[in-house]
C-alpha cells in the first residue's frame, strides 16, 4: 500500500514565531501531539465507503472476488485518508481520489495482478488501459491473453504502456512490436529470440563499428581483438572494459566477424604509431 500526501497550507509564521513555538513546554505539546491522531476506524469508513468507491473506480462491474473487491477498497480507502486525523465523508474520500485517479488505478490494478491468475476479458480490458506502469512486471501474461481474446486494440494500448516505461535502449521485438529484446537476445514479452545480425541491423552496427574503429587508439584496438567481441547500444560501439560504460544502460553483445576482425587490422597497419 501506498500513502498520498495530504496537502498543506503554506507556513507564513515568522521565524520568530517558530522559535516561541519550540521552546514551549512539553505540557503544551501534548494536546498537539493528541489532535494528530486518528479519531476514526478504518473498519468503519470501509464498511460506509466501499460501495461508493467499488462504484467510482468500475469494479462492481468486473468479474473479480467479492473477498478482494473488499481489499481493494480498503487499501484505497487507507491510502486516500492517511493524512485526516478526523473522519471524512464519501465526498471528500471521492474527491481526493479523483484527484490521484492515475495513481489509484495503478493500486488497484497491482492489487488484481498479485491475486488473480487468470480473468476475463473486461477485466483485462480494465487492467490494460488503466493499469499504468504496474502492468509492466506482468506484460507477457497480458500479451497472451490479449492475443486469446483477439483484442488487437489491447495489443497496441499494452505495447505503448511498455514502450513508455523501459528502457529506451532496448531493441523491438519483429514478432510482437514491443521495444523488450533483453541483452540475451530473447524477448522478455512474446519470448522470441532473435539472431545477432538482426541486432547488428537494428543498432546499425557496420557504420558505428567503423566510427568506433577509426576513433580508438591501438592499444584498445588490440584489447577488442584480444576479447573477441564489443559492446553495442543504440549510441555506439563500446570495448567490454571501457570507463565510458554506463551502469545500469543496455548493451549488447556483439563477437567479432572476419570482416570486423579485418577492419581493425587494417586500422592498425595504417596507423604510424609504435606500442
């Protein structure tokens, strides 16, 4: 579960005001410290609410446990009244959610996606096209689905979803469209798996190599021909043991051919430089 911040109204209090304030007595500070907490059950609002937020949010429409439509609710309902330390009414429970829409849709959608193995196609209809970055973890089980169901539309609004949230870097995928070929050259989506020419196409690998080739001194000329392979991304070509690596980004690997192993060669012959 998450927690939204409750806002606050700017402190225009002096810092003169501050400083009386702090050095109050501990006696003072106790009503305080009283006032800031809660004064209602959780149990209750839940009991009150839940159908007015089950309703707001489009689950009493969908085929899912009564059991977790009650939890649902009741993560909602914590999450939106985190920050009252007296009891809000439905309206202003509706409110605060609306105005967190995005981020309690991705709640509740988490919330299906950890209880449910399988559902029908409204469901995933719902879970798709409000589900946000939280259907990310589970994108192979939706593709499959939506490809059961032969919903297209699901497709496209879940390879979007996909396509804005992970790395830019990555290679799309020719079966399933999605940006999701992991460094293994495997999809992580639709499970495919390319070959390494085709990520070679991809990266346009033959005119960064040559740039990476000519802009390399020998000595790490030497290096590659030593390992047998580089690193490619969509920006360039890399030595497995280059400073200019970035943790974290996406590279690939990519082993020397006879025509790359040539290449470097040639470069070095060409050079007047001694080691």
């Amino acid at each position: 579960m998450f927690l939204i911040p409750r806002s606050r109204k700017p402190d225009f209090k002096s810092s003169r005001d501050k400083a009386s304030e702090a050095s109050t007595s501990k006696a003072k500070e106790a009503p305080v410290k009283k006032k800031s907490s809660k004064t209602f059950s959780i149990d209750d609002l839940v009991d009150k609410m839940s159908g007015d937020v089950l309703e707001y949010l489009g689950l009493n429409d969908l085929s899912i446990p009564s059991d977790l439509k009650t939890a649902i609710s009741r993560e909602v309902i914590e999450a939106v009244t985190s920050g009252y330390s007296s009891k809000p009414d439905v309206e202003t429970v509706l409110k605060r959610i609306k105005r967190n829409i995005q981020y309690i849709y991705e709640l509740v959608v988490s919330k299906i996606l950890e209880s449910m193995e399988a559902f029908d196609e409204k469901t995933l209809e719902y879970v798709v096209y409000r589900g946000g970055r939280a259907i990310i973890p589970s994108a192979s089980k939706l593709y499959s689905l939506a490809r059961k169901y032969g919903r297209e539309d699901l497709i496209l609004a879940l390879q979007a979803t996909w396509n804005k949230h992970m790395p830019k870097e990555l290679i799309e995928c020719p079966r399933c469209g999605f940006n999701s070929i992991s460094t293994d050259l495997s999809c992580t989506v639709c499970g495919n798996i390319v070959s390494e020419q085709y990520v070679r196409t991809r990266l346009d690998f033959t005119n960064k190599f040559k740039i990476y080739v000519e802009s390399a001194s020998v000595a790490e000329l030497r290096s590659v021909l030593e390992i047998g392979y580089v690193l490619a991304s969509s920006i360039g070509v890399y030595n497995p043991r280059s400073k200019s690596i970035v943790p974290g980004r996406i590279y690939y690997q990519i082993y020397l051919k006879p025509s790359d192993i040539s290449l470097i060669i040639e470069s070095i012959n060409q050079r007047d430089i001694k080691i």
